[in-house]
C-alpha cells in the first residue's frame, strides 16, 4: 500500500524520464513504478542515475535551487550536494531531476 506522501504520478515520471522505462514496461510491474518520491533509498538510486550522467551540472544546480525552501544558498560542492542530499526530502530530489532533464533539452517526450 502506498504511503499518502508518496505521490504516483511523480514515480512513473521518475521511471520514465530518468531510467529510461517505457509505459508499457511500468504499468506491467505489479507493484508499480518505485516509491522514488517517498522512499530515501529509491530517490538515491535517482541520485545515483543524475550525478554520474551527462545531466550532472543541471541536476546541481536544480537540488541548489530547490534547497532556497529550505534557506540554503551556497553553491554545491562535492560536499555541498551531499549535504542538500541529505536536506531535501525524496519527492524534492525528484523534482530537481525532471527539471534539470527538462533544462537540458533531454526529457522523454509522450
């Protein structure tokens, strides 16, 4: 059962646009796409996927930008984004992912 915080749609996004997924292949899972906007150990795996790709510089800037809810303004370093890691909450981490693939002209259309 999912969490009331979890939020689907947010997941299927995830799965789509930052693993490459299709549609047809989330909607078959049983379960659903991942908890990416719920669960810490999911959102890392998005994590993970952003900052060892070619959207890197995006996705910091992104988790910097959504990190200004919370009063933070530096910019990220090695340290400084494992740092907003651990402030942001998962559907934050996920967010800053959809908009750093949308600022780079790399999100999955359809």
């Amino acid at each position: 059962m999912r969490q009331a915080e979890n939020d689907e749609g947010l997941d299927i996004e995830i799965a789509h646009q930052v693993f490459g997924l299709s549609r047809e292949a989330i909607d078959a899972w049983p379960w659903g796409a991942p908890f990416f906007s719920s669960d810490r150990t999911a959102a890392a795996d998005v994590v993970g996927r952003m900052l060892t790709g070619p959207d890197r510089q995006a996705f910091e800037q992104e988790l910097e930008q959504a990190a200004r809810h919370w009063g933070w303004g530096s910019t990220p370093d090695h340290a400084g984004t494992a740092t907003l890691l651990l402030v942001l909450t998962p559907d934050e981490i996920c967010r800053a992912a959809l908009k750093a693939l949308q600022k780079s002209g790399r999100a999955a259309t359809g």
